[in-house]
C-alpha cells in the first residue's frame, strides 16, 4: 500500500515538473509576443454585428467594472456565463466546488457562429478550455493581478484584441504597456501582474485558455512570429 502512495506521489511529481517544463519552454520566448495566427477582420466585423448575440455581464460580482463576455468555450455549451464568465476562484470558493479552466471544454453555438476565429483555431480545439469573447466599454478594467499563481498550471493563455489599439486599451505587464496589432493572436505570461483599461467603448478581446501539453506548445514555438 505505502509502494501505491508513492508511485502515485512519484507520478504527481512528473506530472508537475513537466507542464513546468512547458510553461518555461513558452514564457522563456517573452512575456507578452505575436502568433503567425491571425482573423479575418471583415468577417469578424459581420459577426459580432449580429443582433442575436447576448452579452452577459462579466464577473456580477463587480458592476462597475463594464467588462461583458460571449461564451465560446463552457462547461456544458451553454452561453448563459453563469459560471465561466465568473472568477472562477470565486465561484469555487462559494459553491464548494473545484472547477479548473479545463472543466471547460464544449463548444458554444457561438464558437460556431464566429467562424473568423474557429476557423483559424481548428488545430488547439480540442485542446482549449474556458474561451470567451470580452467586450470592455469605456472604463472597463481588470486591476493588477496574477493568475493561478497558487495553483500549479494547467493552462496557458493566448488573446487577440478586436476594435481597440494599443492608445485606446492599455494592456499593462509588469509595469510596463504592451504594444498590440489586433486581429493577432498573442501568448501573454499570466504569472506576471498584468492590468487592463479601455479608453473607449467596444473594445474586444479572445480569451483562450489553453491546455499545456507538448502539442500546444509546439503550436507557440511554431507560430512565433519572431525566430
């Protein structure tokens, strides 16, 4: 029995010291860098001005803070947001529950409708967890903050900005505002503080938590702009 615990221990262990390895693979190139990955702007254009879309309030907890989310990717295909356009963390903490960015991983009919962005994503689907469209109106805004940083990592994240520029949305990490051409997809090191501010309304961003594994970070490593 005690062999089993250790093994089992053992397993965690290499579990662990792997997605690290991964994490470092990718975040080693930079803390924030462009994909060859990039979206149809016209055709995103004609999508997001559909009239069916439901923007839902992003995080209710926080009214003042004009963020309103599209579910792409959610726990059972819903877009109703009720739990993945929330913190997560506080959900957990309030429900009791244990959901992770990858308890998220069904397509919404939205992931169908934005074929500018599905389309070009066929080769990480599978491998994506909680996705979503944001929308930021004028002073939206997430304060300075890390991600998962008591938590061991099993996702990373990759973001495109629609309908904004670098002047009229200041993406901070570590001090610092990052320069962005939008409809690029873009690695951003979560580890880091990091903030967001829109300047103006309308403002729009992919959120895509992706799973480590060796595919993905391949994906990176390949389509890194820069080499």
């Amino acid at each position: 029995m005690l062999n089993k615990f250790l093994k089992n221990d053992i397993f965690k262990q290499d579990e662990l010291l792997q997605r690290e390895y991964y994490y470092n693979r990718i975040s080693s190139l930079g803390k924030f860098y462009r994909l060859t990955t990039t979206f149809d702007d016209n055709q995103f254009r004609n999508e997001i001005n559909d009239e069916k879309l439901k923007w839902i309030k992003y995080n209710k907890s926080k009214p003042w803070s004009h963020r309103y989310g599209l579910s792409l990717i959610s726990l059972d295909g819903k877009t109703d947001g009720e739990i993945d356009l929330n913190s997560i963390l506080e959900w957990n903490r309030t429900h009791n529950t244990n959901f992770n960015e990858r308890s998220f991983q069904t397509p919404t009919p939205y992931w169908n409708h934005f074929q500018s962005i599905s389309s070009q994503l066929s080769e990480l689907q599978k491998h994506l967890g909680r996705s979503h469209l944001l929308r930021l109106d004028e002073a939206g805004i997430f304060p300075p903050h890390r991600d998962n940083y008591k938590q061991d990592d099993l996702t990373f994240r990759l973001l495109a900005f629609f309908n904004c520029s670098s002047s009229s949305l200041h993406l901070n990490i570590d001090g610092t505002n990052a320069h962005f051409s939008t409809n690029s997809l873009y690695f951003l090191d979560t580890r880091l503080i990091h903030s967001v501010v829109s300047f103006q309304s309308n403002a729009m961003l992919l959120i895509l938590n992706v799973e480590l594994n060796s595919q993905t970070v391949n994906y990176v490593i390949e389509h890194t702009v820069e080499k």
